[in-house]
C-alpha cells in the first residue's frame, strides 16, 4: 500500500478505523512516534547504546555523584533518579511517544533524508493489559514504576530492574516541551526486546501496534506544510537552540525551493 505523501493524506490514515487500535469509539487516543527511516526498532536508547545491562546502575550513580554541580540529585529515590538522567540524555529504557499525530510525522519527516519514513501508532492500554496484567496507564510516582528502577544502595539488590516486560506509563510533565508535544512513555524492564517485536507473542496483535508509512518523495512538502501550520521545532522544543534550526529551515532552500 502506498504511503502518505501530504499531511492531509497522513491525517486520513490516522483517522482510519484499522489505525484507530480499537480507540474510535472512547474519549481516548493511541500515541505516535516518528522514525525517519525503516531501520529502526522499537528499542530504548539504552539497549541501542552497548552499555552492558549489568552497568546501568553504575552509570547512574556516576550521574548522582557528578552531576551535583548542576542540581542535587543525592536526594532522589532511585526511580526518580532514572528520569532525572533520562531527561539528561543519559541513554534509558525509555521510550518518548506523542498523543499528537503531527507531533511525530515532525519527527519523521524533520531530517528530509532519502528513504521512507514512518509513524508507529501504539494502543498502551492493550500493551499494559498483555505485559502488565494492568487495565489503565499508571503515572511514574506509582508503585508501578519503581519496579523499572534499579536499586542504587541496596548491597544485595539485583543490577538489573526487576520488570521483565514493557509498560506504558504517564511521566510527569516537567518541562514546556512536554506539555507542547503531549509525552508519554512506554519503559522497558530487563526484557530487551523491541515492542515490535512483542507483537507475535501476543493475543488481539492487531490493536496493538501498527505503522503508517510515509513516502519520501513526499518528505519536503509535508515539512514545508507542517512548517504553516506551526508545526515546527522552535514550537516543539522551547529554546534558542529549537528556534535557531527552524530559522535556518525557513530560509533554506528545502522551504523557499530554488
């Protein structure tokens, strides 16, 4: 099947009953991620990254101890420890997803790169009641998620994270681009594989998780649309940083064409 090549053909597929995940008919919505190409699983940072897992916990306290000359983090419980160098950039087993479909195609589209892109659409309330047993998304201040943290200072606490399978959870909004692009995650336990990949061992696959593919030839004009309708990094991500790259896309030859 062919993929979308403009925003309105992307917003079609979104609304599309088979990509609705079993949501058309509740208050609620799936969420989205953007890759820019098909290369990409559905794995977290830290699983990309060649730490092993046995080291995470020391990978964190190196951040508690060394990052005390930006903000005390020695304070933390070990939970919140996790999002604090999560939100860092310290590679976690976490994944970012937006509630906003157009959130996501940004992010799809944004590199203008030579392949096809596409925007996996995810139902966490399926995914929690197949790996979690759970029927709602729990918040990351639950007792839910303490079980996705290693233990710092316990001598005889296990390395790893003692969730086994992925779950969906609602962070705390802690900054503007939060709040702006809709997050909320999905956080793997010890079990690496990708969500994609759970698929196969699970019952009612089809509202899971599926994907919209996006073509490449359509790439620039659904940037350049996004970019008119507001749909842009500067928006997304709050800062001079964000509004320093779309300046340089609106001036650019991607968006005034020649």
């Amino acid at each position: 099947m062919a993929g979308a090549a403009s925003v309105a053909g992307f917003l079609a597929a979104v609304a599309d009953p088979k990509n609705k995940l079993g949501l058309h008919a509740t208050p609620a919505t799936p969420w989205y991620l953007g890759q820019p190409d098909f290369k990409g699983d559905l794995v977290p940072s830290f699983y990309k990254s060649g730490i092993r897992p046995e080291h995470e916990r020391e990978v964190l306290r190196d951040w508690r101890q060394m990052s005390a000359e930006f903000a005390p983090t020695g304070a933390l419980a070990d939970w919140q420890l996790l999002v604090n160098a999560h939100s860092a950039g310290i590679p976690s087993r976490i994944i970012e997803w937006s509630a906003n479909p157009l959130v996501a195609l940004f992010t799809a589209v944004e590199s203008l790169g030579g392949e096809d892109a596409r925007v996996w659409v995810l139902n966490p309330w399926i995914m929690n009641e197949h790996t979690a047993d759970l029927l709602f998304v729990p918040p990351v201040d639950s007792a839910y998620f303490k079980g996705y943290a290693v233990k710092l200072d316990a001598l005889d606490a296990p390395a790893l994270p003692e969730a086994t399978l992925p779950m969906a959870f609602r962070p705390m909004r802690s900054s503007r681009a939060y709040n702006v692009q809709n997050i909320f995650w999905t956080v793997h336990g010890k079990d690496a594989t990708p969500l994609d990949k759970l698929i196969f061992f699970m019952k009612r696959a089809d509202l899971f998780l599926t994907a919209i593919q996006i073509e490449t030839a359509g790439k620039k004009a659904i940037m350049k649309e996004l970019h008119d309708i507001g749909i842009t990094r500067a928006n997304l991500f709050p800062g001079a940083a964000g509004l320093a790259r779309t300046l340089a896309y609106r001036y650019s030859k991607n968006y005034l064409g020649g």
